[in-house]
C-alpha cells in the first residue's frame, strides 16, 4: 500500500447529497497531492473525512497498512493546517506550537528541542513571543505549518490554506510550502480551488467534479492532455477556447460553415463521433498577415493590455473566443485570420464529454 489508500470512500449528508460518490485513490510516501475543482467538488469533504472531521457513510482509509476510518482523529497520525490558521490567541507563538506536544505528555526538554527546530526551519525564531494578533497574516501561516511540523506526523493536510492572503504573499507562501515539503519528503494533500497553486505546487493533480475523480495526473499531463472537456475548461487561464463542429469527411465543420482540415494523425481519434468539440489554448493561437492565411476568420472584440502580453478577446462562428498574444500588437481590422499547429488540436466528443 501506498502511504494513504481511500477506497471506494463515500459520503452521503442526511439530507441527502452525495458529497463524495465511490472515490478510490492511493498516494505514495513523501508525494504531493494537491484536490482541485469548483466549490461544492468534495475536496473539503475528502480533506476532512481523511483527518476524521467527517465519518464516512461507505468505504475504507488506509495509511500505510493501518486502517484508520474506523479510528479517532487523535489517533490517526495526521496533521492539518486549516484555512483560518486556528491559533490561540491568548498564548503565544511558542506555546501554539507546544500545545499538542505538552498535550500529549512529550517531555519539556523535548518539546523545546522541536518547537525550536520547527522555528528555525520556518524563519520565525524572532517571533516565539509574540501572540498570534501581532503577526501578519504570513507568519501565522508559518505558524499554523510549525504546529504541524512538531507533530512530526505521518501525513500533512492543507485546507486552502492560502486563500487568506493578498496575491503577493500567496505566491511567496507557495514556493516555501513546497521548498518545505522537499525539505521534509512529507508526504502532503493540499486543497484548493486555485488552478495556479495546484499546477505549482502538486506531483499530481487530482481533478474533481461533483463527488468524483475527472482526472489524475502530472500538472503537464492534466494541462496539455485534459481527459475531459470539463478538466480542459477548468485548468488554465485563460480557459481553453473551444468549437463546436460537426464531421465531414477529413474536415470538422464550424456553425457558420467554416472548415478546418484535420491533421491526418487526428483522423483516427474521431472513432466515428460525428459531433466534435474543438479545444485550443489561447496561448497556442496566432495572428495570420491576411484572413485567407488563417484556419479561421476572427471577429475582432477587445483587447486587455497585461504588459508583457495581451488577451484579445473576438469570436469565431458561435464561440466567444479569447488570444493570449505574447506581445501588445495594435489590431484595427475587424476580421484577422487565425492559425495554431497541429500539437495544438484537442478533440472532445460533445455528447459525453470526454477526450478522443
């Protein structure tokens, strides 16, 4: 077994939604799992069932060999550092981080020895007196990550626990909560809506969409192999274009009778679906000289100047389409022709959704 092993989990409110619909999934030591999709996907929910804040209506949690849903949280091995970070104001920075050592009869002299190191590995040594009200939002991040540290767990839960702080710091906080997971080879599941952080952050991303899996893989697998045109939409910003076409012959065929020839390796994915969703990334779109020159003619719209690049927003036959241009170029006609190459295609069938 992996380091933690869900099996067919489930989870069912008294109301009756199903949170969680049949999940398996096995994570192996020291990986960085990050759980992406919309609110109200269940990944709070599997977040929680794992640390044993929900109890599941169906399935098994294993970490290691040791089945652990039927266990108290208490007893799992499991850290968590919560969205709020979950300090206690009246104590200290030091005595946050000692809490759940003392709690658990670990000697002083040890308990010391790991709120100190914990401090030190987290840059926060200068801040072991101060309470949680005088420090910025950072530092108590890297509090709520050092009270998880000196537990010295075997496994570290992330519960969107970026989602508090200005665009900046997240950032910053991203690049040391991974440099800190090499560091600590922990192995880590990480909550978030945040596509940016996923893609950063995770050895695999696990896509969810209403209580199920759409896609598990690398942050390259799922961005450049999307296995589902729910998974394309979701991941990348600007969100994938796509076209809806139908098949005729060797050519896909737009709403307003455009044609786009098909690469020939394209050709045998089509497997007979007759009606075909184009996806192409904003980012794998040029501008051609002349519309002849392009696969397309786009109807130009507006621009939005990023500085070091442009989205330029149109449409093409029915679809509103947006360019992520590498450079600001001025556009004044209101047709350009549209091109993209041939690794740039992704083919969904529109009736299930799914990759071709």
């Amino acid at each position: 077994m992996g380091a933690l092993t869900l099996t067919s989990i489930e989870k069912t409110y008294p109301n009756g939604h199903r949170a969680v619909k049949g999940l398996s999934l096995d994570i192996e030591p020291g990986e960085f799992v990050v759980l992406v999709g919309p609110s109200g996907c269940g990944k709070s929910t599997i977040l929680r069932s794992i640390a044993g804040l929900e109890s599941l209506t169906g399935g098994e949690i294993h970490i290691g060999d040791r089945r652990v849903d039927t266990e108290p949280p208490a007893k799992r091995d499991i850290a968590m550092v919560f969205q709020n970070y979950a300090l206690y104001p009246h104590m200290t920075v030091y005595k946050n981080l000692a809490y759940g050592l003392k709690n658990r009869g670990v000697e002083a002299t040890e308990i010391d020895r790991k709120v100190r190191e914990a401090a030190d590995l987290l840059q926060i040594n200068d801040y072991l007196d101060r309470k949680p009200q005088q420090l910025s939002g950072g530092q108590r991040q890297r509090v709520a990550m050092g009270r998880a540290i000196v537990r010295d767990p075997q496994l570290f839960l992330f519960d969107e626990p970026l989602s508090n702080l200005d665009a900046k710091l997240r950032a910053h906080m991203r690049l040391e909560i991974k440099k800190l997971q090499r560091k600590l080879s922990a192995t880590s599941i990480f909550v978030t809506h945040d596509q940016v952080e996923a893609m950063t952050l995770a050895d695999r991303i696990v896509v969810l969409n209403g209580g199920e899996i759409e896609q598990v893989g690398t942050p390259r697998d799922v961005y450049h192999r999307p296995a589902s045109l729910f998974v394309a939409s979701f991941m990348g910003a600007p969100a994938m274009n796509f076209f809806s076409t139908r098949v005729d012959g060797g050519d896909l065929v737009l709403t307003d009778g455009q044609r786009l020839t098909l690469p020939a390796e394209q050709r045998p994915a089509l497997n007979g679906v007759t009606d075909i969703t184009l996806g192409v990334r904003p980012e794998q779109i040029a501008v051609t000289e002349t519309v002849r020159d392009g696969l397309v003619t786009f109807d130009v719209g507006m621009g939005e100047e990023l500085g070091v690049s442009q989205l330029l927003h149109g449409q093409v036959a029915d679809a509103e389409v947006v360019l992520n241009l590498p450079k600001f170029e001025r556009h004044d006609e209101p047709q350009l022709g549209l091109s993209w190459p041939e690794d740039a295609w992704h083919l969904f069938d529109s009736r299930s959704g799914q990759r071709l």
